[in-house]
C-alpha cells in the first residue's frame, strides 16, 4: 500500500484521518485517528466497511478477525475490538 494514499482516506464511520498502526508482509491495520475503528489491509486491499456490513456479511468477519488476531500477536498490537 502506497502511503500517500493515507492522506485521502477516511473512515466511512466518522470521516476521521486514518493511520498505519501495523504492516507484516502482506497484512496491515489501519486505524481512525478519530473515533479508534481499525480496518485490516490484505494484499494491498483496504477494506473500509462500515460496521454494520460488517456485521452483515459472515465472510467479511471472518477476514477481519483473523488479520486482527495476527497482527495482534505479531505487532504487539493492544486493540480494543
């Protein structure tokens, strides 16, 4: 992921600037500098969704939590969700 694209991204629950907290290999986390959500990047893909498609679609939640669960143990990453 190019990091000058961080300086057009937005969350799409709050509209808040978003920063790269943690990149391993092909996995990274993305994190609103406003309200805290977090949103995993894999193989360059960000995914941005709000949180109630989240909720929604099964195969969404489940890549979210396992990038969420590497990257913790990883990184060292303490994340509220």
């Amino acid at each position: 992921m190019k990091k000058s694209i961080l300086k057009i991204l937005r969350c799409p629950e709050c509209g808040g600037l978003l920063s790269s907290i943690c990149f391993v290999k092909d996995l990274g986390l993305l994190k609103c500098g406003k309200c805290g959500r977090v949103y995993p990047v894999h193989k360059n893909i960000i995914m941005l969704y709000p949180d109630e498609m989240i909720e929604r679609i099964r195969d969404v939640r489940i890549v979210f939590k396992t990038i969420l669960e590497r990257l913790k143990i990883e990184c060292n990453v303490k994340l509220d969700q």
